[in-house]
C-alpha cells in the first residue's frame, strides 16, 4: 500500500507538469488519428496486452506532439488508479463526449476491446461522411473564389482604362456602361470604405451566428437551402442514426444515449427535437411518437422504423439500416450536385464576365454605328 501511495505520489507532479504544457491545451488531433489511435488500442487489448502498457506503446509512437502530451497525460491517470474513461473525459477537445460514453460502457460490461473496434467503425463512417460534405462544397467554393477575383481584377484594372478611352471619344454612354463605369471606379477608389465594410459585417455575421437566436436562424437556414438544404437534412439523419446505434450496441442507456445524441447533432433544431423525445421516453412514452411530429426534420420512413424497432426490440439493427440508407443517398446526392454545379458555375461566370464586357464594347458599337452613317 505504501508502495502504490509512492507511485501515487510522485506520478501526481508529472501529471501537473503535463498538464500545465500549452502542447495539451492547444492540442489538435485529426479524425484520421483518433481511427488509427481506436483502432491499435482494441488489437493491443484483444491480443492480452494490459491497458496501461498498450497506452504506452502507443503513446511513444504518437507523432503528433499536442495528441502524445494529451496520452501522456491519460497514461499518467491510469497509472494512478482512474479508469480510462474518467482519464480520457479530462481531454474533451479531443476525446468526444461519444467517445469517453463508450469506452466507460465497455469498462462496465467487460467488452473494452469490442467497442473500441465499434468506436473505430463510426468514427471511419463518420470520416467518409465528411470527406463526401467537403468535396460537395470545395468545388463552389473554389470556383465562386476565382469568379470573384477575376471580376474584381476586371473592376480595378482594366475597367477603369476604358473611361479614359470614352472621355477622349465624347460618346454618350448607354446605362449598363456608366453603372459599370460607376461600381469599377468606387471599386479601385473607394478601396477603405468598402473593403472595411466587408470585413466589418463578417465578423459581425460570425459573431450573431454565435448568439442563441443566429444559431437558431443559420441552422434553419442550412436545412432549407435550395441546392444543400437536402443534403445537410441527409447527413444530419445519418449522423443520428449512426451515432444513436453505436451507442446502444455499446450498452449506452437509452436516455443518456439521446442526451448524447442531441449534444452532438450538430443542429438545434435536431437537438431539440432529440430532447423532447428523451423526455417523451423519461416519462414511459416511445421515442417514435414525439419525431413523427417533426416530419420536416425527420421523415415517415424514419419514425415508422424506429417505431417498428422498438416494437420488436431491434432498434438498433433497423437504425443501422437508415443510416445505411442515407449514407447511400448523400452520395448520390453529392454526385449529382457536382454534376449539376459545375455547369452553373460555368454559366454563372459567362453570365457575370459576359455581361461586364459587353457593358464596355456596347459604346464602342454606338461609335461604329454613327462612323458608318
């Protein structure tokens, strides 16, 4: 006992020390990392090698400096006696509250190894998720990017050379001429009202998005655009099926499985709509009952599934499947819209471009006319 208070004693200034470090509070670690992590750590337990030692193992071949402080601290609590989930939920930032849920259900039930390979398995689906939402969004981006610089580089250089050449000329000039005449020269000119004005309602954009009631508007927003208001309702469907089986396959209690779930979501109107079914559950109602009033957030299919599921008590298996489902749709989705966008990127900037040159040629039209008579 003496012994074991020794080692208590002085791992606790070692655990202090790293704790104290910036590397551990300003630590980032890649989804890719934690699957990789997920996974090693279950094939380390399975094959019989104790927790503390794979930590270790694992922990000295870490790369990522601001993840191997973050194990080192985790290493140091195990080894003074806490169990891993507790460990692992002093991180947060880098160890979701999913995460830390499943590992403290696979401590109580035995299966640690189990449901770390079905932590790495959402994780993967959740990764693959996201790399399909990304590279939706990348190619608009990206393209809207190099619209806006080259309209902006036609507005500040070579627009403003055409006024010289038209004052010179003497020439009445049609209306789309002077309007773009008028924006290329507030454009170039009038650079330090405009340019700290775009900067000014961003940062207040980012600010009200951050207050309850933008939230609330941005995430009503995003679920009812016209092109990606569809896909961000899929991915947000298949998040919650996914997540909420992993959890109860993990032996996660229903009611905190949903708090968990809500927390999660990404959403607040899903997390609403989450916490009034985990209410309706506290209270001995099902789950299906209290989303099946929500349609627009959650379809027929999907409440009569779960409804179905919990009718049968396999409701983890018929939530699988509709996140199977969906995962299924959002990458049908995300190959039609980046058929789709492509051609109206393309047309947007023929329309935008086009228009500003035919704006500066149609003087030169009018001069022709009047020559030619």
């Amino acid at each position: 006992m003496a012994e074991q208070n020794q080692a208590a004693g002085t791992s606790q200034p070692v655990r202090r020390g790293v704790a104290g470090s910036g590397q551990v509070k300003r630590a980032r670690v890649k989804l890719a990392e934690m699957v990789l992590f997920t996974r090693q750590l279950a094939t380390m337990i399975s094959s019989g090698i104790p927790l503390l030692e794979s930590l270790e193992i694992l922990c000295e071949q870490t790369e990522n400096p601001g993840f191997r402080a973050v194990l080192e601290v985790v290493v140091t609590d195990v080894r003074g006696g806490n169990d891993l989930s507790s460990a692992l939920a002093e991180h947060p930032k880098v160890f979701e509250e999913i995460y830390v849920n499943m590992v403290r259900a696979g401590e109580v039930s035995g299966q640690i190894d189990d449901i770390l390979v079905r932590l790495a398995e959402y994780q993967e689906a959740t990764a693959k998720l996201r790399s399909q939402i990304i590279s939706a969004m990348t190619y608009p981006v990206v393209s809207l990017g190099l619209i806006m610089c080259i309209v902006m580089f036609l507005l500040w250089v070579i627009v403003p050379k055409f006024k010289d050449i038209f004052d010179s000329l003497k020439v009445d000039l049609p209306w789309p001429t002077e309007m773009l005449l008028a924006i290329s020269l507030f454009v170039r000119d009038q650079w330090y009202i405009w340019i700290p004005a775009v900067i000014g309602m961003s940062v207040l954009f980012v600010l009200y998005k951050r207050t309850p009631m933008g939230r609330r508007q941005f995430d009503w927003a995003k679920l009812n655009l016209p092109v990606f208001g569809q896909l961000f309702k899929k991915v947000a469907l298949s998040r919650f099926t996914r997540t909420f089986a992993t959890l109860i396959s993990s032996g996660v209690p229903i009611l905190g499985a949903l708090e968990i779930v809500a927390s999660t979501s990404g959403n607040v109107h899903i997390e609403e709509a989450v916490l009034e079914a985990s209410e309706s559950v506290r209270q001995g109602d099902t789950l299906a009952s209290p989303l099946a009033t929500r349609p627009k957030l959650f379809p027929p299919m999907v409440t009569r599934m779960i409804a179905i599921g919990e009718k049968s008590g396999a409701l983890e298996a018929l939530l699988l499947k509709i996140s199977e489902f969906y995962d299924q749709q959002v990458e049908q989705t995300v190959e039609q819209l980046t058929s789709l966008i492509e051609p109206l990127m393309i047309c947007f900037m023929g329309v935008l471009v086009g228009g500003m040159v035919l704006a500066i040629f149609l003087p030169i039209f009018e001069l022709q006319k009047q020559l030619q008579q």
